[in-house]
C-alpha cells in the first residue's frame, strides 16, 4: 500500500487530463449510437421525441401568445391600410364565387344521382380537430411545426393538416397533448396530387424549398403555369380534392408549385380525422376498400372532379 | 456554517443559471415567428449560449449539460438525432481546449473566434444532417443563418454578462 502514500498528483494528473478526453469520446460514441438508432427510427427514439414534444409544447403554447399577439397587431395595421381595396376585390370575388355557387350545386345534384345510380359507397363523414401551431422547432434543414393537440384529442400518424386554404402538410408524429405536422415543403414530405382540370396523377415531394416539385409525372402530360393542384385520395391518407397549391414554373428542371398556404404564417389548423372513423357501419378497412376503389375506377373519379371544380 | 432554506435555493439558482439559460436558448429557436424567411434562418441560439458559458463558466455547463441540451434540441427539431448534439459538445470541447486564449482575448477578438466556432458548427450541422437523412439537403439557408448567428453573438453576450453578474456563484 506504499504507492498511495506517494504525492497524490502522481495519480490525479493523468486522471485529471484523461478523464475529459474520456467523458467526451464516450458521450460522441453515445451520439453515433443515438443517430444510428434514429436513423431505424428506434421505437425508444420516437417515444423520446414525443415525450420531448409532450414537455415542451405547452411552455412554447404560453410563450407563443405574446408574439402571435404581435403578428396579429401588425397584420390588423396591414389589412386597415388596404381595406378599400379589399372590399372591392371581395365583390368582385363574391360575384364570381356565386356563379360558381350555382355551378357546384347543380354538379352537386348531378353528383347525387349518378351515385345512387352506381350504388357507390358514401365519402367517409370528415371529423376536423382544430390546432393552434405553437413551435417552429425546424431550423435550417427542416420544415415542420408542433401543434397544441396530440392523441389524447384524436390526433393519430398521417392525418392530413389543413387551413381555410387547403392542405399545409400531415401529423409525422403524435404525441399524447402535442403533434408534429411536417410541412409540405419539407424534404421528407410526399403528396399524391392531381394536376389541372385532366386531373394528371402525380406526387408533391417537397425539397425545403418554398416551392415545392412535382414527380412522377407522366413525360405526354402539358403542364402549364396556373393549373391547380389538389390532393387525389391515392394512398388513402388524404382525403381527394383538397386544394394544395398552384403550377408556378415549368421548366426542364422540373414543374414547381406553389402551395396555396402561406405556410410560414399558419397559426390555426384543422387536422382531418379521415380513416379512422367513429361510425360503426363504416370501419376503417371497408373505407380503404371504398377509398382504393374511388381510386382505380374511372366512372367513379367524376363526383372527385366536381368537389375540385366546386372549391376553385 | 449552516446555510438557511433560502440561501441553499439561492446558491442552486445560481449554479444552474447558465444551464437554464441555454434551455431557454434552445426554447427560444423554437418560437413560431410568425414572419416569413426568418423561421429557417433562425440562429441556433443554443450555439452562442454553449459558446459563450464554456469560454467563461465551463465549470457551471460541463460536457453532459451540453449533451444533455444537444439532445434536446435533436428531439425537437423532428430533424436527425445527433445533429446538435455532436456539434454542440465538439464546440464546448474545443473551446475548452483553446480556452486560455479566449479568456485573456479582448472582446472583439473573442467575436472572431466565435466567427470561426459558428462557420464550423453549422457547416458541420448541416454535413450531418446530410448522413442522417442520407440525402443533399439544400445549405442555401446557411449563409443568411450563419450572419444572424454571428450577429445575435454580442446581444446575447451582453445579456448573459448582465445575468452572470446577478446570478454569479457564490465560489
């Protein structure tokens, strides 16, 4: 036991210069490990994401009010400047929306028939749950926002997120009083659309940019500056017809889109509680079914194209 | 001498202040703004607070606070896990190991080696965002996000000096 007798600083200087060089290599392997786990979307990572989530949203549900109060001011002090106008463009809008009106309702009514017709299956009933958006965690690389209801409210993986305007992108992760909606734009994001009045099939995949690219589109298809681009039910995760954005630039790039939502500024959503449905005569596979066979059939694509025609 | 309820809750106040601090930085990030193109070119905050309390305090945020705050900030984000993690404690690593430099550096000095700190940080932010999603993500917002972080460094750096001399331990 002689050599503990010994000064003291012949053991605890080297202790004293490896064990930070120690502590940190070990936390960096812990951190590779962490991102290979991620990486397989490790059940135990998801699960601390959502608690992450849970912990965090309702500090940030408190601390976003003073600042959505702000933009709220800021946006009454823009929209008195340009009321005038503003009126007179909402009649002009109101006139045209009601020749639309008309329009709608006599699709509508011819919708109706031709189904009772077909003997089609009923559209699922929507159920909306409403959302404030209280984080924009994302940073650089990232497009998504945490919203103040998770599945303690009927939130559940893939609903689609929508406002007054059309959709802004899906639940990618719900947690039990907290949601993460990936946005349209981010890099991750995949949306089965349909393009212009031909109702061309593709997919909106985002790629962090504002505008968003189209893929998987058939090379004969025109594709012009101005056509609308809506959801097409494919998948069975979005409802069909949702208004997603409109065709803003055509080139051998590729055909960009601009979302409809002005993504950066959503306060409210309205998630969409579309396949998992309270109704006990509708459940949730015989919806697929029905939703697959909307789909695939052509006959039945009609009464899709008149919910589109009737939003515009 | 026995320390009193109060003077034992002061003294833990202080010791965690800048641990708080930076979990308030990373709480910050995570705001809705509310005004376009500033929510993808928001300075990570989080990187001056680390920044600034390993240059000055590495004592009261050691290496597993910034991995402990690192992770946090990965599990929010909803972006690859590691990401902040790996660069926030390989910045308090080499602050720490240029620390001597830094303390005795006049401030505009120490703003410079912060220059250099951030440029390596997000660059390396935005390399392992890259291996984690196993795809090229787009670095065009780094350069906007690179000037906010440098310049958001003297706003919080004054801001944490006035905390510090509030809340400074009692050594």
């Amino acid at each position: 036991m002689k050599y503990l007798d010994g000064p003291s600083s012949r053991v605890l200087a080297p202790l004293k210069f490896w064990a930070p060089r120690f502590a940190f290599a070990l936390l960096v392997a812990a951190t590779l490990a962490l991102m290979v786990m991620g990486r397989f979307n490790s059940a135990i990572v998801e699960r601390a994401r959502a608690v992450v989530m849970d912990g965090v949203t309702p500090v940030l549900d408190v601390i976003s009010r003073p600042v959505d109060a702000m933009a709220d001011v800021m946006a009454s002090i823009e929209d008195l400047s340009e009321l005038r106008a503003d009126n007179a463009a909402l009649r002009q809008e109101n006139a045209r929306l009601k020749t639309w009106q008309a329009a709608a309702m006599h699709l509508e009514g011819e919708n109706q028939a031709l189904r009772e017709l077909l003997k089609l299956v009923p559209d699922p009933t929507l159920r909306f749950i409403s959302a404030r958006v209280v984080g924009d965690p994302g940073g650089a690389f990232v497009r998504s926002v945490l919203v103040n209801a998770g599945s303690d409210h009927g939130v559940r993986l893939g609903q689609a997120a929508i406002t007054g305007d059309g959709l802004a992108g899906r639940i990618s992760q719900a947690g039990r009083h907290s949601a993460r909606l990936l946005l349209i734009t981010d890099i991750n994001s995949r949306v089965p659309v349909t393009v212009g009045s031909r109702r061309n099939r593709g997919v909106l995949g985002g790629d962090n940019t504002e505008t968003p690219r189209l893929l998987y589109l058939d090379p004969e298809v025109t594709v012009v500056p101005g056509d609308r681009v809506v959801t097409s039910g494919h998948g069975g995760a979005f409802p069909p017809g949702i208004p997603v954005g409109v065709v803003s630039e055509v080139s051998e790039l590729g055909v960009r889109v601009r979302p409809v939502v002005d993504l950066r500024r959503i306060e409210f959503v309205r998630l969409l509680d579309y396949v998992h449905l309270p109704t006990d005569e509708a459940p949730a596979e015989g919806l697929d079914a029905a939703a697959k066979e909307i789909g695939a059939t052509p006959q039945t694509a009609a009464p899709q194209t008149a919910t589109a025609g009737g939003q515009r | 001498m026995r320390l009193t309820f109060w003077e034992r809750l002061d003294l833990a106040a202080r010791a965690v202040f800048p641990f708080l601090v930076t979990l308030l930085m990373v709480l910050i990030s995570a705001m809705p703004l509310r005004v376009p193109e500033l929510s993808t070119i928001m300075p990570p905050l989080a990187l001056v607070s680390v920044c600034y309390w390993s240059i000055y305090r590495p004592d009261l945020l050691p290496l597993w606070g910034v991995f402990a705050i690192g992770l946090l900030q990965d599990l929010l984000s909803g972006g690859p896990i590691g990401v902040a993690t790996l660069t926030l404690i390989s910045v308090h690593a080499l602050v720490l190991w240029q620390r001597r430099l830094f303390v005795t550096a006049s401030f505009p000095m120490v703003w410079c080696g912060f220059m250099v700190l951030a440029a390596a940080a997000l660059g390396l932010m935005w390399l392992l965002t890259c291996l984690g999603m196993l795809t090229f993500v787009s670095p065009r917002p780094l350069l906007f996000q690179y000037i906010l972080t440098v310049a958001a460094y003297p706003c919080f750096s004054w801001l944490m000096t006035q905390g510090q001399r509030v809340f400074r331990p009692v050594d």
